[in-house]
C-alpha cells in the first residue's frame, strides 16, 4: 500500500460522506434523534458512532494510549451540531494522513481496545479498517435516509473516481 492510494481512497470516503450529510442535514430534528431500532439506536447514535470511531482510531494511530474526551450522542442535539464536528475531524484526519510517507504505512501501531486489550496491526491495517467501518456504517445511514425520505443517491466509488477524471 503506497500514501497515494490511501489519500484516494480517504478522497472518496469523504466525497461520500458529503453526500451523506446533504441529505442528513434535511431531516427534522425529531427524525435524528428517533429511535429507530438501529444497531445504534437512530440516525444521530449511528453518525455519531462514525465519529467516535474515527477520532478513536486517527487518536490511537497519532500514539494516544487511550483516548479521552470522545464524542458522545448527547454531544450533538441538531445534524448541524454533528456535522460540524465531523468536518473538524476530517480536516484532523486529512492532516494526519499527509503526514505519512510510504515508510510510515507499514510501522506497527500498539493499542488497546476500549475494554483496555492490547493489540498491534500495521498502520495500513488500520487506515483500511477505518474506512471499511465507515462504509458499512455508511450504507446503514443512507438506508435509515431513504426511508426518512432523504436519499443521499448514489455513493458508489466508482461515481467518485469518474468524477475526479481518475
């Protein structure tokens, strides 16, 4: 795995979370908040834990031992509130990640899980699993949209890639 095609495939991942939050940011604040039997209770608990998961994992990569003050669902009572959050992450994150050399792809990353077991992967690893999270989470939420009447349309990579001319 080189930098160059993790900047792409992060590019798409956040190209696709845009069109997510256009239609996230239609819904009434009572449909965001709505349970809605979802692995993560509603639309905002299932962003919400997009975003946890994302600034856990870039915090764990960038050395934290355990990281604290994570965002909570309580956190965000409007899409807006959520949203703004989420784009401060990604501008940490797309920092973080044009700091890596090619070298950097393959250190190995010691962490320990939220219950406090450790355990190593290499910095590719986890760059890729975060962005298989965040598609599956993803297409959990474009669903949870569709059904609210906010399709966000298509997110497909390939959409992205064609757009971009790559």
């Amino acid at each position: 795995m080189k930098t160059i095609d993790l900047i792409i495939l992060y590019d798409y991942n956040y190209w696709a979370s845009a069109r997510i939050w256009r239609a996230a940011l239609q819904v009434t604040p009572e449909a965001f908040v709505a349970d809605n039997g979802s692995s993560h209770g509603s639309l905002r608990g299932t962003l919400t834990h997009l975003l946890f998961a994302e600034t856990v994992w870039r915090r764990r990569l960038q050395g934290e031992e355990m990281p604290s003050g994570l965002p909570q669902v309580g956190d965000f009572p409007t899409p807006q509130a959520l949203h703004q959050a989420f784009l401060a992450e990604e501008a940490q994150m797309r920092a973080y990640l044009d700091s890596l050399t090619d070298d950097n792809l393959q250190a190995i990353v010691h962490y320990k899980n939220t219950k406090g077991v450790p355990f190593q992967n290499t910095t590719w690893h986890v760059l890729s699993h975060m962005l298989n999270h965040g598609t599956q989470h993803r297409a959990e939420v474009a669903a949870m949209l569709t059904e609210l009447g906010h399709s966000p349309g298509d997110v497909d990579m390939i959409l992205y890639l064609r757009e971009k001319g790559l």
